[in-house]
C-alpha cells in the first residue's frame, strides 16, 4: 500500500494539534573546545583492568593470589610494626 500526499490533511483535529507544538532548538557550537576536550578525556571512566581477566584461566590465578597475598601483607605489616 503505497501512501501519496499528506495522510493528515483530512485529520483535521489532528493537524491543528500538532501544528499547536512549537520547539525552539537552541543553537549548539559545531566545534568543541580543547579545554572541553579534555575536561570529557579526564571526566571518563577508565577501563578496568581486572576485567580482563574475568572469564579466561588467569581469573583463579589472580583472584586467588589475592585472597591469599592480601593477609599474609597485612600480618608482614603488623609483624614489623610491633618490633
């Protein structure tokens, strides 16, 4: 079905309400500054490098060494603290 001309122009309620609606578009710079560049570069999230690793053989290598790695540097710590 092949649609010609204007299906709105025997709407006509239809037609009066949308052409009611006006929109004002604020005008927007093309072109973005350096400092807006780089203030979007330092305001973005940085990757997260564990995310790598979650799925592949290196994950229990890694999550292991640091369950088991993270308190025997806190009990080193506290050892050489109380000496």
């Amino acid at each position: 079905m092949k649609l010609s001309g204007n299906p709105f122009k025997s709407e006509y309620k239809l037609k009066q309400h949308l052409d009611s609606d006006h929109v004002e578009v604020p005008d927007f710079p093309k072109t973005v500054s350096r400092f807006d560049r780089l203030i979007g570069f330092l305001g973005s999230p940085a990757k997260d490098p564990v995310e790598a690793t979650i799925g592949n053989d290196l994950s229990v290598v890694f999550h292991v060494s640091l369950l088991v790695g993270v308190p025997i540097l806190s009990l080193i710590t506290i050892l050489f603290m109380t000496l």
